[in-house]
C-alpha cells in the first residue's frame, strides 16, 4: 500500500496558495478543507501472504495516514467510514469497492463519487492497482 499525497488545502478562511501537504495532521480533512491524493493499492494476494505481518502494517499505516487509519473497523478489514465527500478516479488496474449492500468493479478511467459511504476497496487482481482521490471534509448531519 503506498499513499502519496499530492497536495492539501486548508478552509476557506485561510490562504490558499499554502502547500499544506508537509504540515498535514490527518490525512481525513476537516471541514471545508481538502486532500488529494494517490494510493496504490496492492493486490490482496498480498495480504494474504504467510509473511504478511498485520500488526506492523496496521502501525505503518497509522504513521503514513494519520486521521484515516484510525477509523478502519477492526471486525471487518478494510471498512471503513469517513466525514467527507470523495471523488475518485482509476488511474491503472482495476479495483473493486464494497459497500453494505452492493459490489463495484471499477477499471481504469472509471470515476466513481462517494458521500460519507461506509466502504472497502479490494484488488482482487494480481496487478497494482493506482486511484487518484479528491477528499473535501464535510460536517456529518
């Protein structure tokens, strides 16, 4: 998994020509703010490896994403929910998103829009798969 943060813009009420990208807290923007970024996602046959370590990759992965590692379900791996609008776009390789009731195969140039969806990816595929994010924090109803 390889997280790479493009840039990050801070609320309205600040400058906007700011990087904030070095400075960044949580990679799950708070309201009025946004991230962008990509993530390559690898395929599951990597998590399912005999010398895959989940306890050191749930540590890397609150050092590289802080604010989003946190809110993944402990019960269900990969789920995870969060307060914000995100845009998505399949850069390479496919991807499948899982939410409560439904499955979606997405495929290079696909785009796909979520609003606070409870959700997992999954690469099912024996490639890479790359994904572009636009996140804008939102309040929660």
């Amino acid at each position: 998994m390889v997280n790479t943060i493009v840039w990050a813009t801070p609320a309205s009420s600040r400058p906007m020509h700011l990087d904030l990208t070095s400075d960044l807290v949580s990679v799950v923007p708070g309201d009025g703010e946004s991230v962008a970024l990509v993530v390559t996602f690898p395929p599951d046959s990597v998590f399912a490896d005999p010398l895959f370590d989940p306890a050191k990759a749930a540590q890397e992965q609150l050092e590289v994403t802080p604010g989003l590692a946190e809110l993944f379900e402990q019960d269900n791996p990969g789920f995870h929910t969060t307060p914000t609008i995100d845009y998505g776009v399949v850069l390479s390789g496919e991807i499948v998103l899982d939410l409560d009731s439904t499955r979606t195969v997405l495929r290079q140039g696909d785009i796909v829009v979520q609003n606070g969806t409870r959700h997992a990816w999954r690469n099912v595929t024996e490639e890479p798969t790359r994904v572009f994010f636009v996140l804008l924090g939102t309040k929660r109803a």
